[in-house]
C-alpha cells in the first residue's frame, strides 16, 4: 500500500470527452464533509443500507452518485446538556457503528488518509465521524479523548448555542450583549491545543467572527469549515465574509460548501417561512409525532413538494458560491459539505447524494481543469485530514 494515496489521489485524470461527465465522475475520489443522517436514523429507524424514499442518504443512492467519503455529522440540539449530550454522541455514533457491522461489504470507519485509500480501492464508503457542537463535550477535555478513539475526525466547536467557552455565529450575532465573553476563553484554547495534539480538525462552521479568528490565532494544524457558504452572496451569519475566507485560505485550511437553501439563496428564508406559516396546524402535528421541529419541517416540505420546490434556487447559484469561492482562495480550498438530511431545502434537482454529478458537469460547463474538480470534489478533504492525522 505504500503507494496508494498517490494512485488514488494524486493521478492526473486522463483525457475524457467533455461529454463523458460520468466517466470523469467516477474517475475521482468524491468526499462529502457533512451529512445529518444519523440524528435523523435514531428517530426514523431507517435502514440505511436499503434504498429510502425519504431523507437525503443511503448507501445505495450514495453508489449511485459515486460517494467515496461520508463524514457523518453527529449532533444533538441544545437541549442537551451536561449529563446527556455527551451519551447522545456516544448513542448515534453507535448506530453508524450497527450500520458498518451489519454492512462490512459496503462501508468501513476510517481514522485516516491512509485507511481512507484502502477502503475507496476495496469499494467501501469511507465513513468518518465529524461531532456538530461543542456542547457534546461538556467542557471534559477527557470527552475529546474518547470521542477521538472512537473515530471523531473534525469537531464543529459551537452550533447555534455558544458553550461556555466559545461563542457561536448566531448569539454573536443576535446576543452579543448578553455574552458573558466573546471568542475563545482559555479552556477553548485547551481545547483547540488537544485537538491539534490528538489530529482532530478544528471545524469552524457555525462558529462567530470573535471565536474564528481566536482559533486561527491558536492552532498549529490547518483547519476546516465543515459546511458553509459565501456571506457576501447570502449574508446570513453562518456564511463566510471575505476576510475570513481568505484568512482561512492562509491557513491551509478548506470551506466546504453547504447545499442548504437558506444559506445560498439570500430571498429563501422569507418564502419558508410563509410556506411555514401556511401550513402551521399540519406541521404542529408533526413535531408532536416526530418530537423534532427540524425533521418534521422536511416532511412537511414532502407532503407539498411542488409548493417547496417552487421556493428553491436553481443548482446555478450553489454553483456560484463555489466559483466565488475559488476565484477568491483558489481551488485547491474548496470542497463539498453538502449538509444532506440536516436541512429543508436544498437547489432544484439536487434531492439527494445520488445527484453529486451534477455538479461536477456545471464545474465542466464552467471550464474547470480536471485537477481543480478533482481537489474540489474530494482531494482538498483528503489532503487537509492528513495534514492533521499525520498519515
């Protein structure tokens, strides 16, 4: 194996048609950094391994797209605190671990590139586990240590909630009076120092300005946003302004770009929220069968699809936020993040991880190299993660 990554990962793609998107497709190791599958399994019950007509991801749409590399996202919502988030990470990390055993043929845990390249060569998933919101550690830097054996490869230090020692976009946003502090405090630094020591990314979509720049002034390893877009396309405060995009850049860091429609469309929230509106009594009953408002929004969003659909942005527009991107970083600081089974809405025609090809034929129509779609596409994941792990 000692060449593997280079096979798998370094190749220059051989000339294809333009026409051929498929075959150039296929030819490339595709990673996606975030998916919200498994919070959404443990409610649902969903084999995951069997084609599903609901949600986003299963494994066999995922072979349809050509998925190589699924970072699973585990999350839970603020909610959950100290004595029950953790064991909540701990509980759906279980189910992905049900679902490899139960499928060995199909999908294997990865810690590394190195292990990543061998499950791709054997045609397995490589599945990784990213761990959404730094309030699953309840500030023990021993959960860091135990989440990390058990295959945590980024944690996103902050969801909408800020913890206590670190402040989130949204409350930095919306609450910044109110903030006991702003950024890091020096348990976030013990935290981001712990990290880099065991190669775990630092993941800083979600998190507010003041924490950004107090992670990149604190790390020594190149760090990730794990699923987010452009802020000056969408000024949503979970986007990424300029500065900050370059910062990362400078970093050795990649953006992920998020599909969720809220956070590329600047128009979208308005018109959900008046479909919301709409339809309030329905989707009060789903929250009561769901017991989740964000899962039961999705269902609501099936049940009318063609009212959802006709408040979607075209594919066109997640494609501008990644040109915008690499005209400004560079290709080689840019990859996909799709945030699949975590949101409502997401671009016409891309419904779910059997669509990824899509992208790579608007990435052609815009005349991207084969080398740039391919870092894009994957290798930029792919090489970030060894620069963290070591191997």
């Amino acid at each position: 194996m000692k060449n593997l990554l280079y096979l798998l990962f370094l190749i220059t793609i051989t000339t294809v048609s333009a026409q051929d998107t498929a075959a150039i497709h296929r030819h490339f190791v595709l990673a996606d950094t975030h998916n919200d599958a498994l919070s959404n399994q443990i409610i649902t019950r969903a084999d995951l391994a069997k084609k599903q007509t609901d949600g986003n991801f299963d494994l066999v749409r995922a072979k349809e797209g050509g998925l190589d590399v699924q970072v699973f996202s585990v999350w839970c919502g603020p909610q959950y605190g100290h004595g029950s988030a953790y064991a909540f990470a701990n509980r759906e990390i279980d189910s992905l671990y049900a679902l490899i055993r139960r499928n060995p043929d199909k999908i294997q845990l990865v810690y590394n590139a190195h292990d990543l390249a061998a499950a791709v060569m054997h045609k397995k998933m490589a599945a990784l586990i990213g761990v959404e919101g730094g309030h699953m550690i309840e500030d023990k830097l021993d959960y860091i240590d135990s989440l990390a054996k058990r295959g945590m490869r980024y944690l996103t230090l902050t969801w909408n909630n800020s913890t206590p020692w670190a402040t989130s976009a949204k409350e930095e946003r919306y609450k910044a009076d109110s903030l006991p502090h702003l950024g890091l405090t020096d348990f976030g630094k013990q935290v981001i120092y712990r990290l880099n020591n065991l190669g775990v990314m630092v993941d800083v979509s979600h998190v507010g300005e003041h924490t950004f720049y107090d992670v990149l002034a604190a790390t020594t390893k190149p760090v990730i946003a794990s699923h987010s877009c452009v802020y000056a396309l969408c000024p949503h405060q979970r986007n990424l302004k300029d500065d900050q995009l370059k910062a990362l850049a400078k970093n050795g860091g990649v953006v992920f770009v998020n599909f969720y429609s809220g956070f590329l469309d600047s128009t979208y929230n308005d018109k959900q929220t008046a479909f919301l509106h709409a339809h309030k009594a329905e989707l009060d009953s789903l929250v009561k069968v769901y017991k989740d408002e964000d899962l039961a929004t999705i269902h609501l969003n099936t049940i009318y699809k063609a009212q959802s659909d006709a408040i979607r942005p075209p594919l066109s527009l997640l494609i501008k936020h990644i040109d915008y991107m690499v005209k400004l970083i560079g290709a080689d600081h840019v990859g996909i993040g799709s945030d699949f089974d975590g949101a409502e809405s997401y671009p016409l025609g891309l419904d779910s991880v059997a669509d990824y090809p899509k992208i790579t034929a608007e990435l052609m129509k815009l005349h991207y190299s084969n080398k740039d779609i391919q870092n894009i596409m994957g290798g930029n994941f792919i090489r970030v993660l060894r620069a963290n792990v070591g191997r």
